[in-house]
C-alpha cells in the first residue's frame, strides 16, 4: 500500500487519502479472464492490470467468493497466454510446488516446496482469523505463503 511518499505520505494508509494495493494473478483464458484472490480486489473502486510484457489494461470484476478467497476479472485483450489449471486428484504427496504472487507490494515473488498433504480440513479450515471459509478440503504445503 501507499502513494505518494510512501505509505505515511498522501494518499498512503495512515495519510488518510485513497488506498492503493497490489496483488497478483493469473491469466486463465486467451480473452482476457483473470483468476486472482478476492481480497485482492474486493474494496476496489479501480482495477488496472500489468502484464509482464508492461501493457496496461481496465479490468472489472466478473465474480467474487469471499469464503474462497478467489476473484475472476476480465480484461479487454484477445491472444494472451494462459496458464492451465491443474488437477488435484492428481496432485501426489512429495511432489514440488511453486507459489507465485506479489505480496505486500514485492513484485514476482516465488517460493518452492513440496505438497506436504492432501485432503486437509475439518478444525484447520476454520484457523484463519475465524473466518469461515467454504474449504471442505485443501492441499497443504511448506511453500510460504503469505497470509
């Protein structure tokens, strides 16, 4: 977060101007659908996206689901590069993983680790700051990830 000069400056959290933030996501579809976090955009009144390549686009919220924390956004572009989903059910105990993301504002941010476990859930779901999240099951790994 932050403005100009920085977060005590105008325009910074504490200067008691416009917030910004920043967050990262991934592009889905080759039009322009974006899968990213919904606390990432769900106070937005404006959404700009950057691509790697620098090019700047409007993006407008598609839909949001606060219990899952995902958002999808759109973008008006056509021929970008996605990024498949991947399976689950496939997903094996052991194997490597990457977390990506832009966490408080530290651009292409990656960390690795293993998948630790699949399946958790039940009393961990509900760990996160009381929120009650619609997560019946979800992979666990020692990749950090911030909250």
């Amino acid at each position: 977060f932050g403005g100009p000069g920085g977060p005590g400056g105008p325009g910074g959290p504490f200067g008691g101007g416009p917030r910004r933030g920043s967050g990262s996501g991934f592009i889905i579809t080759s039009d322009g659908e974006i899968l990213t976090n919904n606390h990432v955009v769900e106070d937005a009144t404006r959404i700009r996206v950057t691509l790697n390549d620098r090019r700047i686009f409007e993006a407008r919220v598609v839909g949001r689901d606060p219990s899952t924390d995902l958002a999808l956004i759109r973008i008006q572009a056509t021929g970008l590069p996605t990024l498949p989903l991947g399976d689950d059910e496939q997903v094996q105990v052991g194997q490597p993983v990457v977390a990506v993301g832009n966490p408080l504002g530290l651009n292409f941010t990656v960390t690795s680790g293993i998948i630790s476990a699949k399946e958790r859930g039940g009393s961990l779901v509900n760990l996160f700051e009381g929120n009650q999240l619609a997560i019946a099951d979800f992979l666990q790994t020692d990749a950090v990830i911030n909250p």
